[in-house]
C-alpha cells in the first residue's frame, strides 16, 4: 500500500464520479452508519466476506463507521490495488456516471425549467381566467343593464300603446256618443215632424167628415126640398083644377097666363136669391182653401198656431152652417118660398147640384193633396234613412281602416320585439361562443371550465326562457286589446245599426199606418 500523502495527492475515482460520500441512503444524518447496515447490503448484493473486508480496512465492527472515511479508504484501494484492467473498466464506468450524471443535472434544469414554464403558464391561466371571470361579469352586468332597459322600454312602448289605445278609443266612443246624439236629435225632430202631419191629417180628415156630414144635410134638404115641390106642385095642380075647371076656357086661360107670369116672375126672383147663395157658398169655399193655404204656411211656427187656425175655420164653418140653416130656415118659413117651389124651378136644381159637384171636387182635391203631402213625407223619411245608413256605412268604414291601423301598428311593435329577442339571440350565441373559447384555452383546469359552462348555459336558457315569456305575455296582452276594442266598436255599430233599422222600421209602420 501506498503511503497516505500520495493517497491524499493522487486523484480521487470515486469523489470524482459519486461525490464524498458513498452509500448516502445508509446515512441517518450524521454522516455515519451502523457497520451492521453496511454488512448487510453488501450481503444483499453478492459479497459474502463483507465483515472481513470492513475489519481489512481497519474498520471496527462495534463502533459506528463514518460514509466519508469509508469512501476514502476504498478509493485508496482501488487506486493502490487494481490492475490496469480494472482502473480501465473503472474509468470507463467514471465516463458513464459523469455521463449519466450530466445528463441527469440537464434533465434536472430542464425540469426546473419546465416548472418555471409550469408556473408561470398556471399564473397566465388564472390571469386568463379572471380576466375571463372579469369579462363575463361584466357582459353579465352589461346583459342585465340591456335586459333591463329593454324590459323598461317594452314597459314604457306599452304603456304609450295603452294611454294612446285608451285615447283612440275614448275618442272613437266620444264621437260615437256625439253621432248617436245627433241621431237621436234627428230622429226626435222627425218624430215631431212626424206627430205634427198625424195631428195635420187628423184635423184633414175631421175637416173632410164634416164637409161629408155637410154634403149628407144638403143632400137630405135637397130630397126633402124635391118632396116638398112634388107636393106643392101636385097641391097646386089640384087647387087649379078644382077653381078653374069649371070656368070659361078663354078666361081660364088668361088668368092662368097671368098666374104663370106671376109664378115665373117668383121663379126668377128664386133664382137669383139662388144664385147669391151659390156665391156665397163659393166664397166661403175659397175662404176655406185660403185659410188652408194660410194654416200650411205658418206651420212651421208650431202646433199652437195650426190649432188656433183650426179653431178658427172651425168657428167660421159652424157660423157658415149656422148661417145656412137659418137662412135655410128662413127661406123654409117664409110663404114667399114655400109658394117658389115649383116644378117649373128647374135652374134652382141645377144650381143646387152644382154646389154639391164643387163641394165633391173640393173634397176630391183635399183628399188628393194629403195624399200628395204623405207621399212626399214618406220619400224625404226614406231619404233621411238612406242618409243615415250611407253615414253610418261610412263610420263602419272609417272605423274598420282605425282598426286595421292599430292592428298594424300591433304587428310592427311585435315585429321590432321580434328582432330585439334575434339581436338578444345573437348576442347569447357570442357569450357561447367566446365561453367554448374560454374552455378551449382553459383545458388544464376542465372541472370548472365545465361547471362554469353549465352555470351560463342555466343563466342563458333562464334569460331566454323569461324573455320568451316577456313576448309571449306582450303579445297575448296586445291582442287581448286589440280583440277587446275589435269587440266594444262591433258592439257599438251594431247597436247604432239597429237603433236606424228600428228608427226605419217604426217609421215604416207610421206611414203603414197612415195609409
């Protein structure tokens, strides 16, 4: 063996690849270990005089040995022992190790490097995520803000539609009251209308049974006048006959010349007081139809001044009949008329016959005038109907266009909810998209990319569920209105149409009636 200064001074095999120590697991931390743990793995790996070898080695086997004085003695002895062939095996085992060794503190660094990467890869993707967190906090808080403004606006648009549907409507029912006012107003002028020619036609048809009732007395004083001429003629005739049929036939006949000149004489005075009478009966006739063409223009002053009129011409036709009668009573009292009546008076007849035929045509003519006054009445009622139905056609058609209008308006507010909800689709389906991205770039950590992605998709379906049903609710209530104010205005024309068609139906049975 070597001395100890050239086994410090040589070069170190084993401190040049191992380091200074050996068998460093066996190291407690002392930098010793039991002899007994050596023995036995040296044991384990095939050596079978190991407790030999520590005691060649000067090392006792009751004292615990130190790894570094155990490195350094067997470096000195494979540095003093070996043969060539071993230093070269162990040489190249040396190359090896530091080999294996370099190798080892690269793949060291490298993992060091790797860690770093590691780290500062995990930093940017927690960076990333709660940049990600951040982003979708705010376009979350920038949804609710749009959700709510947009809630807000629906709010407000609706809100206008029902104050302005409720104006249109109160507008449409305020103008309906004023038609159906003014209706009612034209139809009570024309129930008066209509109560004033009933009063005018009573009082012609009470005016044409006494001018009847008139004509029926002069017809009977007329029959009583031609029985009571009959007689008298037929009493003269006997008087004639039992004075003068016995005297001389020349005498006979000249008085009875003189007596028919006599008679004659009487007949023309008859005739003329006649005559006066036929123009006095034509006088009060066209005081009459003067008085009725009086009484036609002042009725549109009112009721009371017709009636007055009428009172009048009555008065004056009971005095025209009283007057009658005792002229007629006169002329029946009087000897002078009873001695008148002849058959001779054959103009009396004629003039009698001839006021009858005025009195007849008079009435004729009355009769034919109210007739032309109720027909003329009957058309201008069917005008004014007509009137009121092309008016009422056109308020149904000024009311359907109002309605098509609203509906319109309806559809394109429903329209603009409609893209509202696409552009709030859009905007969900990139929320989605840069979620897929946030997971994609987020692949290390799937746990909470997948728990994050199924909160949004829950947040997504929920603010797409309570939109859908924000425009479902809209829509329904829209037509709720819209069928309710269809309804009301239906119901309005409706009962409009059928008070006209009553109003027609009520005139329709009047003028039946009058008829």
């Amino acid at each position: 063996m070597q001395s100890p200064v050239a086994l410090s001074t040589s070069p170190s095999l084993l401190t040049a690849t191992v380091g200074q120590r050996v068998l460093s697991r066996l190291d407690d931390g002392s930098g010793c270990t039991s002899p007994e743990r050596v023995i036995a793995l040296w044991t384990e790996e095939g050596i079978r005089n190991s407790r030999d070898i520590l005691q060649a080695l000067d090392f006792p086997l009751e004292e615990r040995l130190s790894l570094a004085d155990l490195t350094l003695a067997l470096d000195n002895e494979l540095l003093v022992s070996g043969s060539g062939i071993q230093q070269a095996a162990l040489i190249s085992y040396k190359n090896e190790i530091q080999h294996l060794l370099v190798l080892a503190e690269q793949a060291c660094r490298e993992r060091d490097k790797v860690k770093v990467d590691l780290d500062q890869a995990d930093q940017r993707n927690l960076q990333l995520v709660r940049e990600v967190d951040d982003r979708q906090t705010s376009l979350e808080t920038l949804n609710q803000s749009r959700l709510r403004d947009l809630e807000q606006d629906f709010r407000d648009r609706l809100t206008a539609l029902r104050g302005q549907s409720e104006q249109e409507s109160e507008a449409l029912l305020q103008q309906a009251e004023r038609e159906r006012g003014e209706l009612h107003r034209e139809l009570h002028l024309l129930r008066a209308q209509e109560a004033e020619l009933q009063e005018e036609l009573c009082s012609a048809t009470q005016e044409n049974r006494r001018l009847e009732d008139e004509l029926s007395a002069v017809k009977l004083k007329l029959n009583e006048a031609e029985g009571s001429v009959t007689r008298l003629q037929r009493d003269l005739d006997q008087l004639l006959h039992a004075k003068f049929g016995s005297l001389d036939p020349a005498a006979a006949g000249l008085s009875h010349e003189e007596r028919l000149a006599t008679i004659a004489k009487e007949y023309k005075l008859q005739c003329r007081e006649l005559r006066d009478r036929n123009d006095e009966l034509s006088s009060e006739l066209e005081l009459l139809k003067s008085q009725r063409s009086d009484r036609k223009s002042r009725h549109s002053a009112g009721n009371d001044i017709t009636n007055d009129d009428g009172l009048n011409w009555n008065e004056r036709t009971d005095s025209a009949e009283s007057d009658c009668e005792e002229s007629d009573m006169k002329r029946s009292s009087s000897p002078r008329v009873k001695k008148k009546l002849q058959p001779a008076d054959k103009s009396a007849l004629c003039s009698l016959d001839a006021v009858s035929i005025q009195t007849e045509l008079a009435l004729q003519q009355l009769e034919q005038k109210h007739k032309d006054e109720l027909q003329q009445l009957n058309v201008q009622l069917e005008t004014q109907v007509n009137y009121y139905e092309r008016s009422l056609d056109l308020m149904k058609q000024s009311m359907e266009v109002e309605r098509k209008d609203i509906s319109q308006a309806f559809k394109l507010e429903i329209s603009e909810l409609e893209e509202q909800k696409a552009q709030v689709e859009q905007e969900v389906k990139q929320l989605k998209e840069a979620l897929k991205l946030q997971t994609q770039v987020q692949h290390g950590g799937g746990g909470w990319s997948h728990e994050q992605e199924r909160r949004m998709q829950r947040e997504r379906a929920e603010l797409e569920q309570n939109f859908a049903k924000e425009i479902s609710h809209l829509v329904q209530r829209l037509s709720a209105e819209k069928d309710q104010l269809e309804a009301e205005l239906k119901l309005k024309m409706d009962q409009e149409v059928m008070l006209v068609r009553m109003g027609r139906l009520d005139v329709s049975i009047r003028n039946f009636m009058w008829f």
